[in-house]
C-alpha cells in the first residue's frame, strides 16, 4: 500500500504503526504518544482503513447503499 503526500512526522508515525502487529500494539503505540500525534495518528489509520475499502469497491457493479440514499432523496 502507498500513502502519498505524508509529511516526513507523518511518514515515521505511519512506519511506526506497520511495526505493530497486533492492537494491543497499536493501542499501546497510540498511548504512548503526545495529544498531537494520537490525532495524527488517528488519521493515518483512517487513511489506511479507507485505502483497503477502495480495493473492496473498485469491485463492486452495484452500491445499493447509494441507489437507496438517492431514492431517498427523489422521494423527497
């Protein structure tokens, strides 16, 4: 997976966080952290969970979830 556009802070933060095999690693990681860096990375996780759903929805022919919003909508 390739993350674009990370400052080097957010690069090592994101380096850090591969290390972590498990949760409780990362949790653990997390904790130890400033205020700061837990939003960073906070962040970066969210970017990497989104990344991995990208792949999952490249494959999709249909996305009931948006067809039924958008019926929603018309309904309105």
């Amino acid at each position: 997976m390739i993350v674009d556009g990370l400052n080097p802070h957010q690069a090592r933060l994101l380096d850090m966080m591969w290390t972590c095999e498990k949760p409780s690693e990362l949790y653990a990681l997390r904790k130890s952290l400033s205020e700061h860096d837990r939003r960073e990375l906070d962040v970066l996780v969210e970017l990497v969970m989104l990344e991995t759903q990208d792949d999952d929805v490249k494959k999709m022919k249909r996305f009931p979830i948006v067809e039924n919003l958008i019926k929603k909508i018309k309904n309105v």
